[in-house]
C-alpha cells in the first residue's frame, strides 16, 4: 500500500498570491493523502498574510500540516499566526508530531521550524560569547526536539518536515557563504536517529531538490522556487526515485 505526501515550501502568501495556488490544490484529493508545508508560510508573518494563507490553503480536501519559516517569525505575530492557521483547520507543528490514518498506512510526520549553524567541518560552535553559544543553544534545542518527535510517534511511515536544510546535499545552488543560515547538521542526525522515510524542508530558495542525510534517508527540498509547480508529490511504501 502507498502513502502519497504532496508538499511544498516558501509560497510567501500574501494579498497578492491569493488564488495562485489554489486551482492545483483543489486536484489535491485526487493525488495525494496529505498537503505538507515546509514554513515560509507567508512574507512577513503578519496576522494579516496568515489570513491570506488561511484562505489558500484551508478548507482542502486533504489534511494540511505545516511547520513556521523564519519569514513567518519576522512580525513576532507567531500566536496569531498559529491561531490564525489553526482555526483554518491547519496543523502546526513545532517539536511535535501527528499520526494520519490513511489508506496506505499510518503517516507520522513529526515537524520542527529547526535553525542554522552550518554543516560538518564548518559550523558554529559552542564556544565564547554569549550570543554565539545562545545560536548554538537554537541549533541544538531545535534537532532535539525533532528528535523527539519523530521518536514519539507510532506509525507504518516516518516523516521529518522542517524549514531550515538537514543536508548540504539541497543548498547545491546557493552560495557556500550563506550554508550556516540555511540549516545545520544537527537536524541530519535528528532526522538519522529515528526509522525516518523522508525528510522535507525549503528556505534554500535557490537550491537543489534531491539529497541525502548521512544515514541514507532521502531529503527533498520542496521550496516552491526550486520545485517550480505548486505541490511535489512522493510515493512512501514503493521505492522513490
Ligand atoms: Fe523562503
Ligand atoms: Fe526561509
């Protein structure tokens, strides 16, 4: 039996993209058991755009889960946003997880917002001033509690859905300057310590859509400027390409 996840990150709604989506997100019941959102939800992450994306993406035929973005923290208007999303019958997710009964199976997907700090070799660290090791702090916290939720949940498919990159695999693209403000490792060996089938994120607007965490679980950055379409869908319990 297959699960079928549609996802995609980073549509930055607001007033103007209203409507854009939405003629291929009425097909979703026909495609897909789950509409999987990678944060970025909105520009700015005012009450106001959550609004606009309640209007997008509410009311589908499937369940719509969603992590936040950083843009979606950009106002400090994060519970009115969350209010706003869950009142449009939106789950948000942030260090916790949901089980979905579909017909293929049960689909976990534990969900975290996660953070930058940069890749092996490369990356913060925990060390001297405060500010850094309160960065650092982020990081950590933030692949813990993912950790945790994907652990926590009883289900036939694992999956991890963040907004900052797990893999450099999926920033190939950007430029190597930004990597530490585009994800971090930590979220890697989040995503590794549990029996994960696929990991989503977006943020990296400009990266590639395929990658790999060190442990072999298949990353998919799904940011709507990389996967040019207005949903990818994947296939879970047959192998994906
Ligand atoms: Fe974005
Ligand atoms: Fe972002």
């Amino acid at each position: 039996m297959v699960i079928r996840i549609a996802a995609v990150g980073d549509v930055h709604v607001d007033e103007d993209v209203v409507g854009r989506f939405r003629p291929a997100l009425e097909e979703l019941p026909d495609c897909a058991d789950v509409l999987l959102l990678a944060g970025d939800l909105t520009r700015h992450g005012t009450e106001a755009e959550a609004r606009c994306v309640a209007r997008e993406f509410g009311g589908l035929g499937v369940p719509v889960i969603t992590v936040l973005g950083n843009h979606d923290h950009q106002c400090d208007q994060v519970p009115q946003v969350v209010k706003v999303l869950e009142d449009a019958g939106i789950t948000v997710l942030e260090g916790t997880g949901t089980v979905l009964e579909c017909a293929g199976g049960r689909l976990g997907v534990a969900g975290v917002k996660g953070f930058g700090g940069g890749f092996a070799g490369r990356c913060a660290s925990d060390f001297g001033e405060p500010e850094m090791k309160s960065f650092v702090r982020t990081t950590r916290e933030s692949a813990d509690a993912l950790a945790s939720a994907l652990l926590s949940l009883d289900c036939d498919a694992l999956v991890a859905l963040t907004h900052y990159a797990p893999v450099p695999d999926t920033l190939a693209g950007e430029p190597l300057e930004i990597y530490p403000f585009l994800g971090c490792y930590q979220l890697g060996q989040a995503i590794d310590s549990a029996p994960t089938a696929l990991a989503l994120h977006g943020h990296a607007h400009h990266g590639t859509e395929r990658g790999t965490t060190p442990g072999g679980v298949r990353v998919r950055n799904v940011a709507h400027p990389v996967i040019k379409q207005a949903y990818s869908v994947f296939h879970l319990g047959e192998q994906l390409d």
